[in-house]
C-alpha cells in the first residue's frame, strides 16, 4: 500500500506543471508517461517478491513433518482434551545442566515441532522459581528423566524425581549413552543413584529409550517419549500403546 500511495504520487508530479523538474530528480524521467511505465513495472515487481515470499512459506509449511496415529493418519493433539484438570504441561523435562542441558532443548524443539499442541516445561524457559520444583512437577502430566552422568547425584534433580514418585506422575526414561556427551551405561548411571530410589527408576518397567543424535535414530527416541506422554492425556486414558 506504500508503495501504491508514493506510486501515485510520482505520477502526479509527473503530470504536473507546477513541478517541473521534480520528476526527473525522483525517478529519472521527465514525462509522466515514462514514469508510470517506471511505476508500473515496479509495482509488478513488488508484486512478484511478494508471491514468491508467499509461496515459499506455504511450501515450507507443507514439508514439517508431524507425527500422525498410524490408525488415523491425524495428529494426535488435534482434537480432543488432552490436559486433565489442574495440568499445565504434558511434560516436564529433568535433566542436570551440565550434562544434560543441550540435549532436552533439542527435544523440546523437535517434539513441539512434531507434536503440534503440545506443552512442555523446560526450565530455561519456565522456571520462576526454584523453590516451587515440586509445584511445577505437580502440574505436568509426564516427568521426563534425562538420565547422564550426574543428573541423580544432583539435588534439584532429586527433588524432581522424589516429588514425581510421591505424586504418582508416571515417568519416561531418556538414556544418554554416549560416554562424550555425558553419558554412560545404566549401570554406571544406576550406581549414581540413591539406593532407595534405584528399583522405582530402573526396575519399574517406565518407558526408555536411548538418545541418539543421527536424525532417523533421534526421531525413534522422540516418537518413544511421544507415545508415553499421549498415552496418558485423557484423550487417549484406557489406551496400551498408540502406534505413530
């Protein structure tokens, strides 16, 4: 529209002769005519870029990938409750900074991405408080344990995974083996672990899965922690598995 108004505005003083000479300074012609020519061809042009922007966008739109129910070929999270009362995310993401940190920001992002509707707790970008750890658990329908060197010697991280026990959240277990990351065999991770807590971790049967940071291996592990969250949304409350 800009464009448009300062458009006409060269052509009337083009067109006039109260101006002579302006046109010439502001577009380089001294005839109206040349200058809606000039006008007109640059309206197209803006035109054209903004076409191309548009199309550019709808085409990249099409190409994110989301999951989809292998039975109905729809998202998950697009119809339906999904979020029981009192609940404010679907996932809290546990995990020890220095070990952990880059990795659950990954899953956030890439989880959001395929899994359109969903809400998760990261604390870089939720935490007010340090303090209120435990309300936060108790607002998330799934606690995701982000299992690498130091994450159970750490006490906020304790805190998290004693306040999901005590509430009865149900838990997914994330495992980062790689020794250069982080990580470390379930053994190693296991005997980090406070004794009283190692059989409600590692003997409870919770969903696991392996971290993998090749791109088909990753989205593996992602549809594993996506399976555990949706199944237990109200939406999907009485399912066993929900193949993606």
């Amino acid at each position: 529209l800009t464009c448009c108004f300062a458009s006409g505005v060269v052509i009337q003083l083009c067109d006039s002769t109260l101006y002579e000479g302006m046109c010439y300074t502001l577009v380089g012609y001294k005839t109206s005519r040349s200058a809606t020519t000039f006008v007109v061809v640059l309206t197209a042009a803006m035109l054209a870029v903004t076409l191309a922007v548009i199309l550019v966008s709808t085409v990249s739109a099409a190409r994110v990938k989301t999951m989809r129910l292998v039975s109905s070929k729809r998202e998950p999270m697009r119809d339906g409750i999904t979020l029981a009362d009192g609940q404010q995310w679907h996932l809290f993401l546990s995990h020890v900074w220095s070990t952990g940190q880059d990795a659950v920001a990954v899953i956030k992002n890439e989880l959001q991405q395929f899994l359109p509707g969903c809400e998760i707790f990261l604390d870089i970008d939720d935490l007010k408080n340090i303090g209120e750890l435990e309300a936060y658990i108790g607002r998330s329908q799934v606690v995701l344990c982000f299992l690498s060197r130091g994450y159970l010697r750490s006490t906020n991280c304790l805190r998290e995974v004693r306040a999901a026990l005590a509430m009865g959240k149900p838990l997914v277990l994330v495992h980062e083996a790689d020794p250069d990351k982080g990580g470390g065999t379930l053994a190693e991770l296991r005997s980090e672990c406070p004794e009283e807590l190692q059989a409600a971790i590692f003997d409870a049967g919770w969903p696991m899965t392996v971290w993998h940071r090749i791109e088909a291996f990753q989205h593996v592990s992602l549809k594993v922690i996506a399976e555990a969250l949706l199944l237990k949304t109200p939406k999907y409350a009485g399912e066993n598995e929900l193949p993606l």
